[in-house]
C-alpha cells in the first residue's frame, strides 16, 4: 500500500520559509524574493506538485534568476 506525502509549509520569518511533509521539514526557502514566487505558483497551481518541486534540491524553482 502507498502512503501519500503530504506537503505543507511554515513561515518562519519574513526572509524564511520552510517545506514540511507532516512534521518533518524537508527544505528551507531563504529569501523573499524566493518566497513571494513560491507562495505567488501556490496560488495558481496545484499546491502539492508545487510543493513537491520546490522540495526537491535539482529543479529551476531552486534556481535564482538573473
């Protein structure tokens, strides 16, 4: 049986912004830059696959943009 992962996050300050599944954090989100894009694709996507990318450490959501 497979076991869904649900992801969440909490905010921790202003500049930091931490991806949990359950009560384990899995990535911190530093910067508010970072954290205004991210809460801004919570909005208009689905929130776990969102999530789910932005947790994982290789993908472009990680990635600063010039």
């Amino acid at each position: 049986m497979t076991v869904s992962r649900h992801l969440g996050y909490h905010r921790v300050s202003d500049e930091a912004l931490m991806i949990i599944a359950g009560c384990r954090p899995l990535r911190a989100v530093r910067g508010r830059h970072r954290i205004d894009r991210l809460l801004g694709e919570l909005t208009t996507g689905d929130p776990q696959a969102v999530l789910s990318r932005w947790a994982h450490p290789d993908t472009p959501a990680d990635q600063e943009t010039p």
